[in-house]
C-alpha cells in the first residue's frame, strides 16, 4: 500500500513540476499549435488482496490417563484364618525339628512344613489308614494319582545331587514329597499335604472340597524308608503356602 501512495504521489509531483517548468519558458517566436498536449496519465492505485494469515487451530488438551487403583496385597495375617488341623485331633507339635527351618541335612536343605508324626502333637497316625483332611475350603490344583515310588538307587542319586548343591534343588525336593495333593483356597493360599499313602478315591483336579473334607490316607511315600521298602515313619507332611513363600521361610525353626 505504501508502494502505491509513493506511485501517486511522484506522478502528481512530476506533473506539478512540468506545469511550474512550463509556465516559466520565454514565449516562442514560432508559432504554438493550438492543440494542447494530453494530460500527463494520473496513476492508479491498484488495491493489493491482502494474504490470507494463517490460522491455528487450537488442539484439545488430552486428558491424562488415571493411574489404575491398586489393589493391595493381602498380608498372611489377613488370609491364613479359618484354618483346622489336616490330621483330626492333633495340634502343631512341640518339636522344632519337625516345623519349617529344621535343618535337613541328609539332603543339604531346611524344613518347609510341619510333620505330623504319630504321637506328635496328640495325632494317633497309622499308614494306609489315617486320614489326612483339607485344612480349608479350597479347588483341588494337584493329585499325584499317577506316582510311583522312588527306588533306592533313585533315592540315592537324589540325595547325592542335593550334597553338591548348595541347598536342596525344587524339583529333587518336590520328588522327596512323595505323594501329594494340592488346595488352592485363593488371595495366593495354598496347602500341600506329602508323604501320602494314597488319595481319597475320585478326588481330581479342578474339584471343590470344603473344609475337613477327606483328601488322602498318611503313608511315607517319598522318604528314604519307603525307598527301602519298609512300612517306617508315616507321617504327613503339610505346608502352606502364600505367593512364592511357604510359612515360616527364612526364620529358623524356633521363631516359626
């Protein structure tokens, strides 16, 4: 616009200055044609589209995901309750070494459950015949129907393997069970019952049992005895679990 403003403005003043310039000559002894010259052109100033400008578009601010709530882990204390004793009539034994962190050293490792001997916290244990029961209402998870018992030169390699490990290996340990069967009770409790003679007839996986509810007979399955054939030491061997970490893990069996 400026441009066109300074276009108009020199040609007026060109055409200003050729009048003054011409009005100032001395007159001509040749004759003047009558004709007068054209006006000088006046310039036109031309309007100039002005540019688009630009516009921006303001985006939505996203919202921002909420954090999910969390629900928080339930400590032992708060799902180990309404638990009974597995073996009817007995109660937790006094001696340390049959409760989780007894040291096991005949296969280089600790205790991880508490063993229900005969005459051991009040229980009257005989193998083939005692019954072990559910210690809570819970989903059968595990049934070793199909177990077969670990011969002596078995027996010896497991344990051997156990010596040069720096503790007892999971799956020597869990062949040591003998037979077992599993109990899923939920919020992460489990609760295995080992050494068993057998399991209660058509108890499967996958099956609801309430508490107290018949899970398979004591035996000795799966201990150095049973190895050698012989009818000694039944016992149940029970654990409980939460998560990854069965009762009492890491405490020495005094504190347990």
């Amino acid at each position: 616009m400026a441009n066109v403003k300074r276009s108009i403005g020199l040609a007026i003043m060109l055409a200003a200055m050729a009048l003054l310039f011409g009005c100032g000559k001395e007159p001509s002894s040749t004759p003047v044609s009558s004709t007068a010259a054209p006006p000088a052109p006046t310039a036109t100033a031309t309007a100039t589209t002005p540019a688009p400008t630009a516009t921006t578009i303001k985006q939505p601010t996203p919202m921002a995901t909420p954090e999910p709530t969390r629900t928080p882990t339930p400590t032992a204390d708060q799902v180990l309750t309404g638990f009974k004793m597995p073996i009817p009539g007995a109660t937790i034994p006094a001696d340390d070494n049959l409760l989780p962190g007894a040291v096991r050293a005949y296969r280089n490792g600790t205790h991880e459950g508490i063993d229900f001997y005969y005459g051991a916290g009040g229980a009257v244990l005989h193998k083939g015949k005692s019954e072990a029961v559910a210690a809570k209402a819970g989903t059968i998870v595990r049934a070793d129907w199909d177990y077969k018992e670990i011969s002596a030169a078995e027996m010896k390699d497991l344990l051997d393997r156990s010596a040069a490990a720096p503790t007892t290996p999971q799956d020597i340990l869990d062949r040591l069970r003998g037979r077992q069967v599993w109990i899923d009770h939920g919020a992460g409790v489990v609760t295995r019952y080992a050494h068993l003679d057998a399991i209660a007839p058509g108890l499967k996986v996958g099956q609801h049992v309430e508490r107290g509810a018949l899970v398979g007979f004591v035996g000795n399955s799966g201990t150095p005895e049973a190895a050698d054939g012989t009818d000694e030491g039944p016992h149940l061997h029970f654990e409980i679990w939460v998560g990854d970490k069965h009762i009492g893990q890491g405490l020495p069996a005094t504190q347990t």
